[in-house]
DNA sequence: CTCTAAACAGAAATTATTTCTATTTGAGGG
DNA sequence: CCCTCAAATAGAAATAATTTCTGTTTAGAG
C-alpha cells in the first residue's frame, strides 16, 4: 500500500524521502483525516528533527499528486485524507464520516459530462459528501 | 432586492441593523463574491467607527440565514457571495464564475435524493462548480 | 418611552500558515 | 561507489486571517 503510494509520488517527479513515506504510513494507519498540526504530532515521534514547514509543505505536494485530498471541515484548519484512487485519472469525489473521520472515494457525480450550466463553461468542480460510515451506524 | 433579503433576516429572528442593511447592499452592488477584509474596507467608507469583529460576526450571521453562502476559493480567506434562493428552502448549489467572480444558482444535483452512498448514510453535501459566465465568454 | 438582549467598536490575543536563510539529502550520471 | 545539484529540510521569524474580550450602544418588543 505504502509502495503504491510511493510510485504515484516518483511517477510524479518528486523525491521519494523518509518524511514523505512516514506522513503516508500516517495516514495509511490513521484511517482517518488529519490536519497539518496532527501530522507534525506524529511526525514529531518518529523522527528527532522535524519542522512544521516541511508539513504543510509536503502536504500540499502530496495533494497535488492526487496522494492525498483536501477535505474541507468547519474548522478553520486544511485538512487531508489518503485517496485510494491516486495515480488513477478517474472521475470521483470524497465522503468523510463525520464520526470517525475516515474518507472514500465515490462516482457519483452529476455533472462529469456538463460543459456547460446556466452559460457558464465548466472550469471545474468539487463535491463533498459528509455522512456516517456503515461502522459508525451499527 | 434589499427589501427581500431583510424579510429573510427577519424571518430568522436577526436584528436589521444599518450594517446588515449596508453590507447586504455591498454583495448586491457589486455582483460579486467578497472576503471580510474587502467588505470591511467598503463598509469603512459608509460608517466612521466601524469594527472589523462585526463584519465577521454579520458575514457569518447572514450565511446561516442563507442570505450569503460560502465560496471556496484557493487561498486561505473566507469568501461569501449574495444568494438569490435565501429564503427558500429549495436545493442548490452554486456556480462561480472565475474570471468576474459572479455568482449563480444551479439546481444540478446528483445526490439529492440519495440517502446511502457506499453504505454511508448521507448527512450533507456541498458542490462547487467553477466556471466562466456568458459574459465573460464573449 | 422603557427595557433588554443582541449588536457593536476597538484593542488585544490567538493561531494557522508562509517566508526566509542556511543546511542537508535523494537520486541521476559518471 | 562517489559527485553533483536541485529539491527538500529545519528553525526562527513574520504574516495575516480570525476570534476573544470588555465595555458601550441600539433595535425592537411591550
């Protein structure tokens, strides 16, 4: 899963360092979204030296490669959620379980083919589905 | 068009104050979606003693009426933009046009009527479609 | 008109995020 | 395996958006 993650990252051009591996097995482990300050949290307890800059820094750069997604919560933090579709082009969007935090890819979409609404060009667009995972229901 | 946005607040058991009035103007005239910071700087001309907590604690006031609603936009300040649908209880999302700022209603929805995605139950949900307006088009 | 809770100003605090500079390191090429 | 260098990093400091706090004013119900 790690390794996955990994080859997105190098097919994307960006080193491959002992930071970036450990903010990914963070989030692979932690099941759930985390903020930049969660991560430094974590970070913190693995490696001796460890600067906040690089956090939010390498968070960004693993949003930008489709690693991670922005997940947008009524904070006023940035947070992030490992994206199981990374690498893929694939179309789709996020639910967040508002319980326990953990995050999902989903297909639904309305307007995935629209090029055009209320003579507007789409440029893009983003949805998030905020619900209660089937663990958080049982 | 004032007139209408007021009865919303009122509806909603808000104060109508000179600010709320004067900041609801602001949205109207300038057809577009505004930060606090540029709605504080407006007001600024309007009123002598003027308050920058109040434009924050207002803007946030007349988004839960749904006189405004919250943009997203990519750097780290809150935006708001006028919503013609405040009042209604009618299911919309929004469109943004990125070259003038505009702002629209769409009614394009794939989720509203969908209880379960995944088997999460679904809480809420929000779209936001980016795009260019007719007018910026031509 | 009076009264009260809501709205307000202004200053100060908070805090998430970014910038800057010097240092270190991953990884490609010899 | 070593050299090189752009990319990544630490740490301190700056920035800037937002919130909190306290005392004052005001909208609107009665």
């Amino acid at each position: 899963m790690l390794n996955y993650y990994i080859e997105v990252l190098k097919d994307k051009g960006f080193k491959v360092t002992p930071r970036r591996k450990a903010i990914i097995n963070i989030f692979i482990t932690s099941n759930s979204h985390l903020t930049a300050d969660e991560v430094w949290d974590r970070l913190s307890k693995k490696f001796d030296r460890c600067g906040i800059p690089s956090v939010y820094r390498n968070l960004e750069t693993l949003a930008e490669c489709g690693v991670l997604t922005k997940i947008q919560q009524f904070d006023r933090k940035k947070h992030y959620g490992l994206c199981s579709f990374a690498g893929h082009d694939e179309h789709h969007h996020h639910i967040i379980c508002v319980k326990c935090g953990k995050v999902e890819e989903i297909k639904e979409c309305a307007l995935i083919q629209k090029r055009y609404i209320n003579g507007y060009k789409v440029v893009r667009h983003f949805m998030q589905v905020d619900g209660i995972c089937d663990k958080c229901l049982a």
